[in-house]
C-alpha cells in the first residue's frame, strides 16, 4: 500500500456515514409534511392506517415468517437421520428470509403486503401439492402447520387494513394466481404478483402502482432497512456456513463451495453497487430536501409579505374610520356648544328682564308707600286756640 495514499473506509462503515449524513442534514433543514399515500394503498386501505405503520406490519410479519420457518428446520434437521430431509431443510430457512424481505420492502406498503400473503399461499401449495410435498418425509406434517399458520397471520395482516368483503374477494382473487403461479423447482422459481399486482384488486379502487412519500418518511424507511439489512445479513451468513458444514460432512463439498463463493460473490456485488446507490440516493434526497426547504422559506416570505400588506391596508382603513368619526364627533360638539351658549344667553335676558321688571315694581311700590306715609304726617285740620 502507497503510504501516501489515504486508506480507504470499509464499505459498512461508508454506508453508516453516508445514513447518518442524510438524517442529519433531513433534521436540521428538513420540514414535517404529512407524506401522500402510495396510490394502491390510498385506494384501498383503511384511513386510520398510516404508511409507517402499515409499512411495520409488513417488516414485522416478515421477520416472523424467517423466525418460524427457522425454528422448525432446526426441528427437523434435530430430529431427522436423513441427509436428504436436512439438506432441503436447510434450503427452506435459507430460500425464506431473503424472500420475505423483498416482499416486505415494496414501496407501497399494501402492495408489500398482498406480496407477502402471495409468498405465504405458494410456500404452503408448495409443500401441500407442489414439488416440496414430500421433502420431510414423516416431518413433512410439522412443516404444513408451519406454512398454514403463516398464511393464516398474512391474510389476518390483510384484514387489519382492509374490508372482510374486500378480503373474501382477494382471497379467491389471488389462490386463483397461485394456482396459476407456483413455485418451480427447487424454491428457486419463484413467481411474484408485482406484474400482476392491479389485476388482484378492483380495477376502479386500484389507481395507479405510484409510491409517493415526503424526504422525512423515504428516509426513515431507509434506515429502516438499513437496520434489518444489517440484522438479517449476519444470520443469513451464519446459515450458509451450516449449510457448508452439512455439505462436508456428506462429501458434496464441491458443489457446495462454488454455491456458497457465488453466494458471498453476489453479496459482496451487491454491497458494491448498494453503496454507489445509496451514495446517489442520499445526494438526491440531500438536493430534494434542500429544494423543498428553499421553496418553503420562500413561501413563508410570501405569506408574510401578504399578512404585512394587509395588517397596513386594515390599519390605514382603520385610522380613515377613525377620522372620519373624529371629524363627525367634533361636528356634533360644536353643534352642541353652540346651542347650549345660545340657549344661555337666552335664559340670561329673560332672567334680566324678569329682574329689571321686579325692580321697576319694587321701586314703584316704594315710592307709593312713601307717597303715602307723607300725605299721612299733613294734617289738614290744625287745632284752633
């Protein structure tokens, strides 16, 4: 290695920061929508249900369908002396995980679910009538009930969102694609119902295959993913080395190291071309969420310029009304004073003239007492001596 050269990050760890990246920069400058539903999921599901949450059902059946079907291969490879029975037990616990995932991992989260209740259906055809119904030989009974409960919790997963009449009429719908879609071969042909997905519901319900989602949900169901990947990844390897382990022991080690090289070749391709996807992704989800937050701030700055415009347009109307009524008001008060002064000066003469007339009297009655009393002092008739 060129000790001037930079040493390059392991592909995981790329992967980590390239997440962590995209999350952080969704946080910091990223808005909280309400995301579309994906279209047949909008036209079929019921309302309460949420796209993460119906998105969780899925990812958890999936995990559940791995589980069982693990834990009853270890049954069966426990309790089996056939080389045969282990070997195609070992296939199953490896042929479903990988298939439930792709199912579970559709965009339109209803649609994931069909598929997987699709997955269910032709796993138990399978090893009821199909090429698997006498793989186990005397365990081929314990892994029917395995098949049977799997199918029996996807079509309960389909009732949680959608009608029992709508139910009733997908179940005949879609045991009639079975039939015509089984599984071939050896679990390695496996139809899917993607292709044929709109023909299992009503064409007046289904709408379009359209996924539609905000930056904030694409990105958590990213990390989604990412951390089932990173889960399943590391069991799913583990299996295959059992696997190898089995094929040694029974001396088919050739074949079976050119199968596990081209498992780990695939893988490792796959980690190749997920990181230079992902790469591309977050670059796009970082340019969308940049996008969305420019025309975000730009349509805040609009909506306040327009409340500023109006709160002045009300103001100025508000100070003209006031204006207007002040003129008026004043009006009215000079109207008013104007009278009551009028009104004064008015009852000021009369009062003065009442009072002039009442001195005018006063001064008559004086002078006629006055007149009196001195014509009472003469006396006409003075004594004789």
């Amino acid at each position: 290695m060129n000790p001037n050269e930079r040493p390059s990050l392991p592909p995981i760890v790329r992967l980590s920061l390239f997440l962590s990246l995209g999350v952080l920069m969704a946080l910091v400058f990223g808005c909280s929508t309400t995301p579309d539903k994906p279209s047949l999921m909008a036209n079929m599901a019921k309302e309460e249900i949420t796209v993460y949450q119906l998105r969780a059902m899925d990812y958890e059946y999936a995990s559940q369908f791995a589980q069982l079907v693990s834990a009853r291969v270890s049954e069966i490879v426990t309790e089996t002396d056939d080389p045969s029975v282990r070997e195609r037990a070992f296939q199953w616990r490896m042929w479903a995980m990988p298939q439930a995932r792709a199912a579970a991992f559709d965009q339109d989260p209803f649609a994931g679910a069909i598929e997987l209740w699709i997955l269910a259906r032709q796993q138990h055809q399978y090893f009821t009538v199909g090429n698997g119904k006498a793989w186990f030989g005397n365990h081929q009974e314990p892994a029917l009930e395995t098949t049977r409960y799997l199918e029996q919790e996807a079509e309960l997963l389909l009732s949680s969102v959608i009608t029992p009449d709508e139910v009733d009429s997908m179940r005949e719908t879609g045991r009639e694609w079975v039939e015509r879609h089984p599984i071939e071969g050896q679990l390695f042909v496996r139809p899917t119902a993607r292709a044929d997905l709109a023909s299992l519901v009503s064409e007046d319900k289904h709408g379009g295959l359209k996924a539609v989602g905000s930056m904030e949900e694409t990105l958590r169901d990213l990390s989604d993913r990412i951390t089932i990947l990173s889960v399943q990844a590391p069991v799913e390897a583990r299996w295959q080395a059992e696997y190898l382990v089995e094929s040694l022991f029974e001396e088919r080690v050739h074949d079976r190291i050119d199968s596990m090289v081209g498992s780990m070749s695939e893988m490792a391709d796959f980690l190749d071309t997920f990181e230079g996807t992902l790469s591309a992704q977050t670059s796009a989800l970082l340019k969308g969420i940049e996008n969305e937050r420019i025309t975000v701030f730009n349509a805040v700055e609009d909506e306040r310029e327009a409340v500023v415009a109006a709160i002045e347009n009300e103001r100025e109307s508000i100070l003209n009304k006031l204006d207007s009524q002040l003129a008026t008001a004043t009006a009215e008060l000079d109207a008013v004073g104007r009278g009551l002064i009028d009104h004064f000066f008015v009852r000021l003469i009369e009062v003065l003239a009442i009072m002039g007339v009442a001195v005018f009297l006063m001064v008559l009655l004086v002078l006629f007492v006055l007149r009196r009393r001195g014509a009472g002092t003469i006396d006409h008739n003075p004594p004789k001596e």
